[in-house]
C-alpha cells in the first residue's frame, strides 16, 4: 500500500493533469442572498445557473415559518428518525407532500442524492433488473451501482430501446425497474413519461421518476411531471422530488404507494442511518409547499419567462428548444472554451456556470443557462444583449449554431 507521501503526490500530479486540461473546478462564493440579483466574492452579479427556479430561498413566507419552527423546536431533530428524530413537523410535511402529489404517503430524505440511493439499494437487489436512461442523473447511476442489481441502460428517452431490453430481460429476473429522470438537468428535455409508464404496465416493472427538476415547475400549479402529463397518480410507483430546488428550502421526498414507503421506512439505509433534517428546514419546506397551493400563478410567472428568454435566443440563432423548463444549455463544444465564455459573462456581472465532463459528455461542453422567476425583464434583455454580442464574436469551437 502506498504511504501517505506517495498518495499525496500522486493527488498532487491528477491535480495537475486537471488544470493542464482546463479540467479543475473550484468553488465561487456567493455572498449575498439567494436571489437572481446578488453578489459574488463581494462584487453584484445576477445568477443565471440556480435552481431557485421560482425564487423561493429568500422569500419571506419561508424565512418567516423558519425562524418560527426554530423558535419552536429548536436547531436539531436530535437523531435519526427511527430513533427520536421524527417530529411533529417531519409528519406534517409528509402529509401535505403527498396530497401535493396526490399520491397515499410521502417520506422526506436529508436530499435528493440520498432519496435515490436509498429507493434504489432498497427496492431491488440481487437477482433484479434496472433499466435506466442513459443520461439519468449522477445519484441514480450510484444507486443502481449499490443496489447490486443487474443494470440494462437504454438510449436516451428511446422508448423503442427500452421495450427491446424488457422482451429481452425482463423475464431472465426477479424483479425489474425502470428508472429516469422527468427532467434531465444537463439538456433540459423531458422523458416521454406516458410510453415509459405504459411500458412499466405492459411488463410488470416498478417505476422510478426523479422529479427533481420538474416539482414546482411543471403541471398544475407545480406538482410535477405526471400532472403535466396528466398520469394517474397510481403510474408511477415511485417518484423522488426535492425541496432544494424550485421548492426554495433543502432536502428531498419520495411519494407513492404507503407500502413501498413502509418499506423504505424499515430497509432503506440513507434514511435510517442519518440525523434527520432540523426544525428551520422543514418550516421553510411547509411554506414551499403551501405558497404554491395557494398562489399557482408563481408558476406560470415563471414559464412565461422561460418562453421569452429562449425565443430571444432561438431569434439570435442559436439553437435552443422549445421544451418548457427553465434548464437551456448552449452547446460550445471544447471544455476550454466553454469556461473562457463563462468568465466573459462573469466580466459582465452574470454567472453562467461552464458544464464539461465527466457531467456531460467530451465535445458537448456548454454554458447552462437556468431561468428563474425572480429576474426582472429588463435584466432578461440586457443579458440577451450580451448573448448578441458574444454571439457576433467567432466561437471557434461552439456548435449549437444552425
């Protein structure tokens, strides 16, 4: 085994291979408040790569009910939730959840990362079968790894692909599920929900929907894919949603049946083996939730401006599509291109986070651009304006271009 010396120098030498390939991340510091206009390392930036998508974190319905819970309760839950951690406040949460949902029962996770680990190392194992999106997030990828179950991974949304591996799989297993995002972070686009769920019908396989990026973004006044879809509720067996992103607070739930919960609540390790989320978190998510029962039209806000801003750029002529999310990637190519754009932006006072791999695949490095309720029109327009000058300046590697 190498010694520490050795294993440091070789840290040190990936480190190096990292930034000689323009490969190197670092931490930015916001320093004002989570909103679109804030301020980073001390100097007024407006940030166009959140997940705030609808502006939520500094809203003072969610500020209010935190400082009342922590008044309340307290700082911690304590422990774990099998052990004394579950809280008057942790139930509440869950209850309003699923009605939100309109599913029988939700469970709350500490995050997103953690609900799928833990769905997807609890509810197949050895001897089963996952068949999972190609382009699925980083969290499901690990828990099909943990869950130790064979994993079959078909094209992106190519349902035809998918039905292909059921007929060829589904039979030779115990137990098969399907597993996508609705929305996928990196492009934007959504699964075709409606075939992937007659499929899981069709071949008697458990659903798995992350709905991270579509819960307060899409359907009826925010409640997710399969509203926006119009699914039955019972069509999805599982669905993860987190509270961290257009939900404005932190952590995660997941909704369906009361007996695959049950069953979460005894077998799934990231929940039973964790402190459980604090009193002035589960507040926030309260008012999240309710906010959005009450005023629906913060949605609609929010994709009457996503629909103009990828307008304007579909004018521009960069090639950007028409689904309704606030996630637009513009594709530059080369990763080393890709974060010199983002540093122009930064020059200009707007954060636009540079994606390259291993997140996205090598030659389709791009600046994802992410819409949020809270940014003004006017700053809509002079941002736009930024994009047509940049736009007019060679991109010698950039291919989002018709």
């Amino acid at each position: 085994m190498a010694d520490d010396k050795t294993a440091l120098l070789q840290i040190r030498e990936e480190l190096v291979s990292l930034d000689s390939r323009g490969m190197r991340r670092e931490l930015k510091t916001v320093t004002g408040p989570q909103r679109s206009e804030t301020s980073l390392a001390g100097q007024p930036m407006t940030i166009l790569c959140s997940n705030n998508y609808l502006g939520l974190a500094d809203h003072p319905r969610l500020k209010e009910l935190a400082v009342e819970m922590t008044r309340k309760y307290g700082c911690s839950s304590g422990a774990s939730r099998l052990i004394s951690g579950t809280m008057t406040l942790h139930r509440q949460l869950e209850e309003e959840l699923a009605a939100f949902k309109g599913t029988e029962s939700a469970l709350v996770y500490n995050c997103g990362y953690m609900a799928n680990l833990g769905v997807l190392s609890t509810v197949v194992g050895d001897g089963d079968v996952i068949f999972s999106d190609v382009l699925n997030h980083a969290s499901i990828v690990d828990g099909c790894r943990l869950s130790r179950a064979e994993v079959k991974i078909y094209r992106h949304s190519d349902v035809t692909h998918l039905e292909e591996l059921l007929q060829r799989f589904g039979d030779s297993f115990n137990r098969s599920l399907i597993v996508t995002d609705s929305v996928f972070s990196m492009d934007g686009d959504l699964a075709p929900l409606p075939e992937i769920a007659s499929l899981a019908k069709k071949y008697d396989a458990l659903l798995l929907v992350d709905d991270a990026h579509a819960t307060g973004v899409l359907g009826q006044g925010g409640r997710g894919s399969a509203s926006h879809f119009q699914l039955p509720s019972d069509s999805i067996d599982l669905l993860m949603g987190t509270l961290g992103k257009a939900m404005g607070s932190c952590g995660a739930f997941v909704a369906g049946r009361r007996e695959y919960l049950d069953y979460l609540i005894n077998k799934s390790r990231s929940f039973i083996y964790t402190t459980a989320l604090p009193p002035a978190v589960l507040g926030a998510s309260l008012a999240a939730v309710r906010l959005l029962r009450e005023e629906p039209g913060l949605v609609d806000e929010l994709r009457q401006k996503v629909g103009y801003f990828r307008q304007a750029l579909r004018k521009m002529g960069f090639k950007v599509s028409d689904d309704p999310t606030p996630i637009i990637p513009v594709i530059v190519g080369d990763a080393g291109r890709a974060m010199e754009l983002s540093e122009e932006f930064l020059a200009a006072g707007i954060f636009i986070q540079g994606i390259r791999p291993p997140t996205v695949e090598p030659g389709s490095s791009r600046l994802r651009i992410t819409i949020t309720r809270d940014l003004s029109g006017t700053r809509m327009d002079e941002i736009l304006a930024v994009f047509s000058q940049l736009h007019q300046n060679p991109w010698p590697s950039y291919k989002g271009l018709s």
